[in-house]
C-alpha cells in the first residue's frame, strides 16, 4: 500500500478542515479599485502556502471562463501551488466536466498527483456558470447527457490503465492506453451537488463522494440529499464507509463576530450584487438581510471562531459528513483579510473540530 493511501485510510474518521476560491476579479467596494489577474493568481498561490504552512487540509481551486475571474486552467494552477506546498491536499472545485475532455481532465490530475506526492483530487460538477459550453463547442441542450456520459467515462479512466469505451456523444476509445496513472492507487473524485436530489442519488450509484455547495438558507434542508446519496449507494453495493461527504459554503471568520459581520458583509454583498447584475437582475443585499443569511441555523459561515466551530459540529450531527472547506475571498476583499481568516480558521477553528471529530491530522 502506497503511502498517500495509508494516509488517507487513518483519516476517514472526523473532518478536515480547508477552504477554496474561485478567484473572482471583482473591483473592491471600498477602494473602488480592482487587482489585476496577475496578482488575483500570485495572491491564490501564496493563500494555498500559507494554509499549507497553518496546516489546513484541503486547498481547492475553481473554474470559470469568463474575465471576472483570474482562473480559467485550474490544473495549471494547482500545479503553481504544489510546487509551493507539501502536505495540503489540493483539488478542483468544481470542473465543469460537461464541456471538458475527461480523458485530458484525467492526465491533467493524475500529472498532479505525480508533482504534489499524491495529493490530486477532482470534484466534478455540471456547473452553475454555463459560459464554458459554447466556448468549448458543446451544446446547452445537451447539459445533462454530457454529464452522465463524462463522469461514466471519467471513473473508468480512473480505474484502468486501458480501456475501451463507447458513448453517443464522442468518439469511442479502443482499447487505448491512458497515461500518465496516479501517484494514489486513484483519484479522489468527487461529485458536486448543488440542491438536487437526482444528483445526489447519481453521486450516490456511482460510488463518488459527494460535495454539497450550501451557500445559503437553512442547511438543514440538505438532510434529504445525504439520505438519498447513501440510500443509493447501499443499494448500488457500495462499502457506505467509502461514501464521503463534503460541505462547501462561503465564509469568514475574525476575532469576534461583530468585526467579522463588519468586515465581510461589503464585500459579500458586492459579490452577491456583481453576479445579479451579469445574470441581468439587480438586486441588492442589506445589512438586515445578511445578519439573517449568517444566523446558526443557515449556510453561511460568517462569525468568531466559536460560532464556526458550533455550526460546524451542528452540520456534522446532521450530515457525517467528513470535510469542510469555506471560500472566504470573495467580493474584491483584500488578501490581508484572506490571510488573517486562514490562520484563525488553521489556528483556532481546525484543531478543536478535529478533537470533536476525531480527525487524525497528518
């Protein structure tokens, strides 16, 4: 057994703490001034150091295809951050896997895995940011039997060093080699779920883990997709030990809960106002309506260290589920506040979690 796997077999209980961007590029609400993509990525790779130095565990990177955001080629720059880190795992969040390639997705990660020691992870979703179906030439009509079909075809790669393949929606593979394989026996591969019940049961038949994005409302509404994922997994014969979950929700944490709310809610409400605004609504979020999103029984983690730690646990007696990551710089906020939320999430947030939970930090 390789070491990546005796690693990640001693961590199955418990949960890991990390967090993730997609880096936005969005003017900040205070200065009026926005940074350029060449800093938003070297600011990416320096916040994924130092929650490598803090000792998180997980950095994710999303994907967008548009010039509001600095990330476009996710593995390009995780493959910037392994070279800067040594411990963190690192992973895409999400891959629009409906309009990529999964055998490039798979040489891509498992190239990766091989530069970072065998911590590559895909999380592969549909997408809730479509920009990248006509710019990849693929049909919208098509959105979800793309899918389907890329996510079969992915895990099959995963699985084998050859195979042979046929789908409706590209050409068949033969008997074909697929290089380079893993530093990990396989890739972790993950199932993003936004608030379907379909794609958890999907999640769930395939034997993926699974992510749920609760990025707002009471979070106990998502009970019923960890049901179904597991119900489904158990009847599709998977080992329900095996059946990860993830949560991923936006948040921020600061010493005390009125200098978080303070701190965050420009910039929240400026990212929340920019996607309304380019979806072709306008609408706008108070105060009032943000202390709301933030209270202990909604998706939104905003707060001191002890608040995160209570929703955290409160979502675990819920869900089980064995990781949490936090996307915290959004809006345009500056990367100084990004670093002091790392290492209060590192410093006062992660180690109690993993004592409650009884994660083995390695």
């Amino acid at each position: 057994m390789k070491k990546s796997d005796v690693q990640r077999n001693k961590s199955q209980a418990g949960i890991e703490i990390g967090v993730y961007t997609f880096g936005d590029v969005i003017q900040d609400p205070l200065t009026r001034r926005a940074i350029s993509p060449k800093q938003r990525l070297e600011e990416i790779v320096a916040a994924a150091k130092l929650a490598d130095e803090a000792g998180l565990d997980v950095f994710g990177v999303g994907e967008h295809h548009r010039l509001d955001f600095a990330v476009s080629a996710t593995p390009v720059v995780l493959g910037a951050i392994a070279s800067v880190t040594k411990q963190i795992r690192l992973t895409s969040a999400t891959t629009v896997l409906g309009s990529s390639d999964p055998v490039l997705v798979f040489e891509d990660y498992a190239t990766l895995d091989l530069l970072s020691n065998g911590r590559a992870e895909i999380i592969a979703g549909r997408g809730a940011f479509v920009e990248s179906f006509p710019l990849f030439g693929y049909d919208q009509a098509d959105y979800e039997k793309l899918f389907s079909e890329k996510i079969d075809l992915l895990l099959q790669l995963n699985a084998k060093e050859r195979i042979t393949w046929n789908g409706s929606l590209r050409k068949p593979l033969v008997d074909v080699e697929i290089a380079p394989r893993p530093a990990q026996q396989a890739l972790p591969i993950w199932v993003g779920v936004g608030g379907t019940q379909e794609s958890a049961i999907r999640a769930g038949r395939l034997g993926t883990n699974m992510a749920m994005a609760i990025l707002g409302g009471e979070f106990a509404r998502f009970k019923p997709l960890v049901e179904v994922y597991r119900e489904a997994g158990s009847r599709a014969g998977h080992d329900q030990e095996k059946l990860q979950i993830a949560v991923t929700s936006h948040g921020y944490i600061a010493k005390t809960s009125q200098q978080a709310m303070d701190e965050f809610y420009p910039y929240y409400a400026n990212y929340y106002k920019h996607f309304m605004r380019r979806s072709g609504r306008d609408s706008n979020i108070t105060f009032g309506d943000f202390e709301q999103l933030v209270g202990p029984d909604q998706g939104l983690f905003v707060g001191s260290p002890q608040q995160i730690i209570e929703k955290i646990l409160r979502q675990h007696e819920l869900f089980g589920h064995k990781r949490f990551i936090a996307q915290i710089d959004i809006g345009g906020l500056p990367y100084s506040k990004v670093a002091a939320a790392i290492e209060l999430l590192a410093a006062e947030v992660a180690p109690v979690i993993r004592k409650e939970t009884g994660y083995i930090h390695q």
